[in-house]
C-alpha cells in the first residue's frame, strides 16, 4: 500500500520552486549518498550535470542550476542561511572550484558542466543526470523530480501508469476519499483524527508536534518576512512586491517585533468586510514573494503553490477564531496533508506532468478541506469542500512568463486562497448525500486532463501567457 506522511507533503525548503529547486537539490544529496555508498566519492575526479524537459526550460527561471550546486556544496536547504546563496555562487562561478559535499575540491564551472537540454526523459518531465568522472570513466546517475520535493530513481515502464509507490506501515493506509471516509467511520474520529494515528505508527506524538509546530513557524515567519519587505523580485521581470503596500495600508497602529506579536495585532485590528479578502490575499502573496526570491517556504504541496495554506490558516487564526491555538493549526495541518496525499498518489502534484492544476488546484482542496473540518464540518464535508475547490481549477495551466515562479504564480496563490475559503462555506450547507461529483471523480478526472494536456502548457514556458506576453512587455 502505498503511504505518504504530512510531513512529506509539508516540507522546508528554499524557493522558487520545488520540483525545479528542491528537487533537484535533494537529488544531489542523493547522488552523494550513492557515490559515498559504493566507496566511490573520494575518487571522483569529474562532475557533470544534464537537466532535461522542464528541468532545462525552465530551469533558468527556477534557479535549477543554483539549487543543484548548492546540494553538490553540501547545504541543507532547510538549514542554509538564504542571505549566503548568492555568496557561494558567486565564489563558484568566479573560482570555478566546487568544494563538493564540503569535502574535497574538484574543477566545476557552471556555464559549462550543468548542460540544459531540450529534449525529455521518458519517466518524467523533470530529470536530471549527474556524471562522475572515475579513473577515466563515465559514471552516471539519473533522478526525477516529481513535484513537491519528491525525487525518485524509477524504470521507466512505471511511466504511464504513473506508479511511484512509497511504502509504509500505516495502521490505516489511505489511497483515496472512500478509504478516508471509511477510516473515519471505523475509527469515529475526524480526519485529522485518523491521520495523526497513521503518523503516530511512525513517529511519537511529541515529535509531531514539534515537527508541525516547525513547519507552522516557518510559514508565520515567510508571511510576516513577505509582508516586510519592499522592492522588486529578482530575475528579470522588475516585478514589484505587492504584499508590503498592501498590508501597510491594513495593519492599523498596534504595535509589534515578531510575527507571533504581529499575528496577535492582526487579531486586535478591526477587520471590514471588504479587507477580509485583501488580508487574505496579503498574506499568500508575502509568502510567494518570499519564494520568488529564494527565501524559505514550506511546500504545501509545492514552493509555487506555498502560499494557499499558509494564507487560509491565517485567515481561520485572525477573521474566524481568536482563540484559535496550536491544536486547530495541527488539525488543520493533518488535514491538509493527507487531502494532499490523495492527490498525490491518485493524479500528480508536478505542474510539469499537470499543469498549475496540480499545484494550486491541489493547494486550494487541501485548504478547503482543513478549514472546513475547523469549521465543524463532517468529514464527507470536508471531502466535498476539497472536491469544489479542485473542479474549479481543472485544466489550470502552468504557463510562467519568463521561467519564473512570479507572473501568474504569485497571484494565483491569492485566488487559490480564496477558492479554498468559499469552497469550505459551500460545503458547510451540503449534504453529502446529494453531492454529484466525489472527490475520488474529481481526482481521477484530474489525472485524465493532465495526460491530455499539451506539453507546452506543462511548465515549459512554450504556451500560454508565457509566449502571450513578450518580456519587453514586463
């Protein structure tokens, strides 16, 4: 049965994405592991890197090329300072001189040995092979990035099914809705419920906390550090930051020195009617933003979809619930994770196999379905609120101008944000038992539009808005 953990659908990295940057970081680490497994690492005289499909067109934008050097540097993305990336870059590419693994130094020059190619790997958009020069030979390793961090070395006969499978020993192993629903009625608790006892089979209840505490405290700080900051986001497109005029002219005069004071003030400011969207809208553009400049987010599922969770979270913490504490934000962070997994393990969560679909459409269930269960909402209602808020982004495609994760991306969190909060309230006055559309339907039909989506509209920057509007234009 194939099991997957919140905390591998919620994981820390750095931006701007997590196919095109986590990824491919992780997937350097993994070559180190390999090389250090078969006795080889100390032997290497030679390191090249080949980016493939999405990887390689695209990759400039989501700063592929930086995120595989920096693995091959040794730097945990969770763990890095963001302020020194450009700093070991730079040093590389002045030096041409990698300290691989922070071990031994090897002759490395980025323009030449990370080679972007055009042309797709048959497993996966998203591959990337690295070469090891050992006593004169050609060693080669290739890995895929799936989407959300994930990386995998598969045969590629798995490729049209789909099929990347990881194991577990979950007590209640959940491949879909109806296995959830059915989890649920055995156990008689919510979906949060059954999801923390398959996280309790792993790991004890004290290190989830901890671990989902982590994770709230890095989307906090990527909003409050969003909502701070001013100027324009690197790479070429003078996108301004929005999120700091915008909550400039909401936050009000209360004053603050840290994001959990700050989040404390947003809960003291009277809120209108009509600033509810603007500040929901606020805090998912902060956290895109942050992204965009290869700050640190949390994939949720993605780094391009970053900012839905954290934003509705919000939104229950500072417009619906004042009293909200840790025990709603790990509920909702359960919930959310195992709607995630479904997608996951029935569709994908790669723009480059789905579309954006796969990204915000699945980013905006997982909101829905969390806020909901917060709300009061059974557990076929929070299916339901997944279910409308993803059919309202099937066929979304994943077209970035540029390359970059900014334009459509950074809006799109913020519309995603605010589908995820309507869904959740037309599922709160649904009845389950007159739902048309199951979520499974929605996921498998999900799926379906993915493989007939043209390649193009695949995070290749070859269609839509991507060749609609011609840099010059920015």
């Amino acid at each position: 049965m194939e099991c997957i953990s919140v905390f591998d659908m919620l994981k820390i990295g750095v931006g701007p994405s997590s196919s095109h940057t986590l990824g491919p970081w992780r997937a350097a680490e993994r070559w180190i592991k390999e090389l250090k497994d078969s006795n080889t690492f100390d032997k290497v005289e030679k390191i090249t890197v080949d980016l493939y499909g999405s990887l390689s067109l695209t990759g400039k934008g989501h700063a592929t090329d930086y995120a595989v050097i920096l693995g091959l540097l040794g730097h945990d993305p969770e763990t890095i300072p963001t302020e020194d990336i450009s700093k070991h870059i730079e040093q590389l590419k002045q030096s041409c001189i990698l300290n691989f693994n922070g071990e031994k130094s090897i002759g490395f020059n980025p323009k030449l040995d990370i080679v972007f190619h055009k042309t797709f790997l048959d497993f996966h958009s998203n591959g990337l092979t690295f070469n090891a020069i050992i006593h004169g030979k050609k060693q080669s390793s290739t890995y895929y990035s799936i989407g959300g961090g994930f990386v995998v070395q598969e045969e590629r006969k798995l490729a049209k099914a789909n099929k990347i499978i990881f194991y577990c020993t979950f007590p209640y192993p959940i491949s879909n809705g109806v296995e959830l629903l059915k989890a649920c009625h055995q156990l008689n608790l919510p979906i949060s419920g059954v999801v923390l006892e398959n996280e309790k089979s792993i790991r004890d209840e004290a290190s989830i906390n901890s671990e989902l505490q982590r994770i709230w405290n890095t989307m906090l700080d990527c909003m409050y550090i969003g909502c701070h900051t001013e100027g324009y986001l690197p790479g070429g497109l003078n996108v301004r930051r929005r999120a700091y005029d915008m909550h400039q002219s909401l936050k009000g005069s209360a004053p603050y020195t840290t994001p959990i004071e700050w989040l404390n003030a947003i809960r003291n400011t009277e809120v209108k009617f009509r600033q509810i969207l603007k500040w929901v809208s606020c805090f998912a553009l902060a956290v895109n933003e942050v992204n965009a400049s290869l700050g640190r987010v949390v994939t949720a599922p993605t780094n391009g979809s970053a900012g839905v969770i954290p934003a509705v979270l919000m939104y229950y913490l500072v417009i619906e619930n004042h009293d909200g504490n840790f025990d709603d934000i790990k509920r909702f962070l359960l919930v959310a994770g195992e709607i995630g997994s479904i997608f996951k393990k029935g569709a994908t969560i790669s723009a480059a196999m789905g579309g954006c679909q796969a990204e915000i459409g699945v980013s905006s269930a997982m909101a829905a379905g969390a806020l909901c269960e917060l709300s009061g909402g059974s557990p076929e209602q929070v299916l339901v609120a997944a279910e409308i808020a993803m059919e309202h982004h099937l066929g979304l495609t994943c077209d970035p101008i540029g390359g970059l994760v900014q334009i459509p991306c950074i809006e799109r969190n913020a519309m995603g944000a605010i589908k995820a909060i309507n869904a959740c309230e037309l599922a709160l006055d649904t009845d389950p038992n007159n739902v048309k559309v199951p979520l499974d339907k929605v996921v498998n039909t999900m799926w379906e539009t993915a493989k007939d989506m043209n390649t193009k509209y695949k995070e290749t920057s070859e269609g839509g808005l991507a060749v609609g509007v011609h840099l010059s234009d920015c």
